[in-house]
C-alpha cells in the first residue's frame, strides 16, 4: 500500500475565495483547462501521517491571526501548475507559516494563488493576464484558514479533496 499524499493549503476567505474562483473558472472555460480550487500552497506533495498534517494545521493556526496580503503581480509561466497565477509578496506573516509548516522545504517560497493549471499558449495567457491584473493587482485577499488537501502532482486534480482544516487565530 502506497502513503497517501497531501498537501497544506492557505485558504482565502469565503469572499475573496469565491471571487479567485469566478477568475479561475472563466480562465478555464476560456482555455478548456482543468478546475479546482484557487489555494495557496504552504507544504506540497508530503506522505506524512495525515493525523501530523491535522497537528501541523492546528498548532499554526492557533498561532496565526487571519490576515490579508497584496496580489503583488499576475504572472504566467511554463509550468503545469504555475502557468497562470497572481503572486505575493513574501511578507513576514506568510514567511512565518512557511517556515513553521515547510521549514525544511529547500525551494525558493514563491507565494502565489494559480488561477489557470495548464499549458495554454503564451500570447493568449498573456491577454488574459492584463485583464487579470487590472482586476486583481493591489486588490488584498484574506487568509483566514489552513487545510489538508488529498493532492499531489501524481493525483487527479478531479480527486483532490480537502480532508481537514483549521481557522487561522
């Protein structure tokens, strides 16, 4: 039997969630590219317990005070999970949960909120992008969650599911 694989989520709030949602389902209808849930990854791809990933969420989020961050830039890329995406500047609030969730992660922390999962042609996102970024760049979302994804880069994106989670403060 293979470990599960999950990944820790920062979740927007339900308003901001649903607004990043209308973006990332427009992108993908547009596009014909894959759905899901716009997140901000703290912790990728780990076989951990998934009882540790519910301590890891629990004591975080009852350390961390919701909080809002900038949308610094829309940005496009190659690849498949950060094709299209609005990025954030790494503050002390989000360095401080990356450190305490993913402390011996070994890549450059790029916080970001995909919108668009996908190879999609760079002229056509970069379109997109401009429409995006006058929507969004400057525009603050609201963190107010952190959760368990059933998700990984070897899972379905139709079979991710969220498996647990913690209100920040």
């Amino acid at each position: 039997m293979t470990a599960a694989i999950h990944s820790i989520w920062l979740m927007p709030c339900s308003a901001d969630g649903a607004i990043l949602s209308d973006i990332a389902a427009g992108l993908s209808h547009r596009f014909g590219t894959p759905l899901f849930t716009p997140h901000l990854t703290m912790k990728g791809d780990s076989d951990l317990p998934l009882p540790t990933l519910e301590a890891e969420i629990a004591q975080a989020a009852a350390e961390t005070a919701g909080f809002s961050e900038a949308v610094a830039e829309i940005e496009t890329g190659e690849a498949y999970f950060r094709s299209f995406y609005a990025r954030f500047a790494v503050t002390p609030a989000l360095a401080k949960l990356k450190q305490q969730l993913d402390g011996q992660a070994t890549d450059v922390f790029l916080p970001h909120v995909s919108l668009l999962y996908g190879p999609v042609a760079a002229e056509q996102k970069a379109e997109a992008a401009k429409e995006t970024a006058r929507a969004l760049v400057g525009r603050t979302i609201r963190f107010d969650r952190l959760c368990v994804v059933t998700s990984g880069q070897d899972i379905p994106i139709t079979q991710w599911r969220s498996v647990a989670a913690a209100r920040l403060g």
